[in-house]
C-alpha cells in the first residue's frame, strides 16, 4: 500500500529516505556542534591584555602619588611623575575601549619594567579574576579618558574596583586624565545620562535645576551637603592641558600649559536645593592655581594662585573678582 502524495523512493525503508534521514542527522549533529563551539566561543573573556617590555613582574618600592589630568594633549610630566613613583616597576594603562596607543608612548617616555594597556570593556571582563589580578601585579596605574559612564557602569562594585581601591591603599601611584580623572573622586559626576553624542549639557540646565534628569551625579557638589552625603564638600576641577600632581603628604603642584586647576570648598549647605527650582548655594570658597602654583589639599591652602567666592543666587553665578569672571 502507497502513502497518498509519497513516492516509493521516500517510503522509510527505501534507500534515499534512508539516505535523506542520515544526512538530516549529520546536520543536527553538525548544527549542535556548532552550537556548543559558539556558546564557548562566547565565554571567552573580552577584555584584552596588550603588554611591551619584560613579561616577567617584577615588585619595585613603589610610592604613592596621584596625577590628576584635565585631558587634552597627554602631558609627558605627569606620566614620568606616575613612572617614577611606580620605581621603574610595571605601569598599567586601563581603558573601556580604545587600543594600546598609550603603551608606545610611555614605553619611550619611562624606564619601567613593562607597561601594557588592560581594555575592560563590560562587567564580565571586570568580574573576571585574572582582570583584577593584572591591575594588583601593576606598580603604577593609570585611567585614560572616554566615557566615565562605562567606567560606572562596568567597573563599579566589581572586582576591578577594589583592586583598585587596595592598589591606592598599598601606597601606589595612580593618575587619571578627563574621564578618568572623573572617577578618581569620592564624588563623581557619573555621565550616566550624558552621552558623548548628546547635546552637551549647559549651566542654565543644571543651575535652574540641580536635579536635571540628564544630571546623573555620585555625587553632585551641591546635593552632596543637601542629601546629606557630606558637610564639607571640596572639589577639585582641572582644566585642559593642566595636571595637579600630588604627593603622598597631599601636597600637589600644578603644571602644563592649560588654565591650570580650581580648589573648591563649601562653607556651609546650599539655601535651595529642590527638583525644577533654581539653585541658591552662596559663598563657595574659590583658589586658582595656574601653572607653578602649589596646594595643598591636607590644609587645604595655595601658593602663588588666586582666591575669591562664587555664589549662585537663583540658577545665576555671581563672583567677588574685580571682573566678575567665574574662572
């Protein structure tokens, strides 16, 4: 008996259904295979490891110093001040995303035993425990610019974070530039909701509304006192093509051939600090520090720089300089 609409050539003992059957098997066999080599395939890290130099570690006396880097053109001082406070040891370049520009440069710039850029690009590569293991083998470590959002968002609470938290509690060398000066702070301004391709935010924005939804702070200067995170808030603010570098004692220099770098301290809370209302926060103590100017951020006091007050009174900065100029 035939099957309606079959050929005696697909009946299931007929040699091409057999044929046809295996082939299908084969298929699945192969499609499965596939399948498992992906999905292995997928757990593989994605963080990336570029090193110059001795592959062998090597533990160097390393000291602690911190430079603070407004971005713009990469200033040689500050990564020879990061070298030599990391002993010639092994020196660290991390990044979300980007390449390994930075090792060639320092490479010829530094006498150190290595140096290698770690590319942490999500928050598995972070929680990756031969990640952290990289950043604790590195005598001196430096945070390139970018997004400060990523850094937030892939680094923060993971294992990338405490060891580098344990690396600056050891006493060693670490720097920033632009966004990665961004997150060497207690306080951050996060860029959570300012990406890089957004209109850029303006003080008309966030003066008339210091919690703009854009405003994604850890955490906002003015805020910091209202929401109750801190009494005293200080801040330091670095222009492009300047570099606060810090001693271990707290006692920095400020160099490069930008603006040079702004000490700010609150005196007491801001007046009004409320959602769509316009920000009232007197009396902000001001130092300017150009280039050649010192401070000490322990007593919190300057040298050879500038010191005046700014006040926002209903969303507008006022200043006590003679010209009234903010900077």
């Amino acid at each position: 008996m035939k099957l309606t609409g079959t050929r005696e050539s697909d009946r299931p003992n007929s040699s091409r259904w057999q044929s046809a059957r295996l082939l299908a098997m084969i298929r699945v066999h192969v499609f499965l295979a596939f399948l498992l080599v992906t999905s292995a395939l997928g757990q593989n890290p994605t963080y990336k490891y570029i090193r110059i130099g001795n592959t062998d570690d090597v533990t160097t006396k390393a000291t602690a110093g911190y430079a603070l880097m407004g971005g713009g053109s990469d200033l040689d001082e500050a990564f020879k001040f990061l070298c030599d406070k990391g002993g010639g040891g092994d020196f660290l370049a991390l990044r979300a995303a980007g390449d390994d520009d930075y090792n060639d440069y320092i490479n010829k710039l530094c006498k150190t035993n290595s140096v290698a850029t770690l590319i942490i690009p999500d928050r598995e590569s972070a929680s990756d425990s031969k990640v952290a293991d990289i950043i604790r083998h590195a005598e001196a470590v430096f945070i390139a610019g970018g997004d400060q959002a990523r850094y937030i968002n892939w680094w923060m609470s993971t294992p990338v974070q405490k060891a580098l938290n344990a690396h600056i509690a050891a006493g060693k060398p670490i720097g920033g530039t632009s966004a990665g000066l961004a997150v060497l702070g207690q306080y951050v301004y996060s860029a959570q909701g300012d990406a890089p391709d957004d209109e850029d935010l303006s003080s008309s924005q966030t003066l008339t509304n210091p919690y703009f939804e854009r405003v994604t702070v850890r955490r906002d200067f003015a805020r910091i006192v209202k929401d109750g995170w801190s009494p005293a808030p200080r801040e330091i603010a670095v222009d492009e093509k300047s570099a606060v570098l810090v001693e271990g004692n707290g006692k920095g220099r400020v160099i490069g051939s930008g603006n040079g770098a702004y000490f700010i301290s609150a005196r007491g809370g801001p007046e009004v600090c409320r959602d769509r209302t316009p920000l009232t926060f007197r009396d902000l103590s001001v130092y300017r520090g150009p280039t050649g100017s010192e401070f000490d951020l322990k007593d919190w006091k300057g040298k050879r720089g500038t010191a005046y007050s700014l006040s926002v009174v209903d969303g507008k900065i006022q200043s006590t300089q003679k010209s009234g100029a903010v900077y």
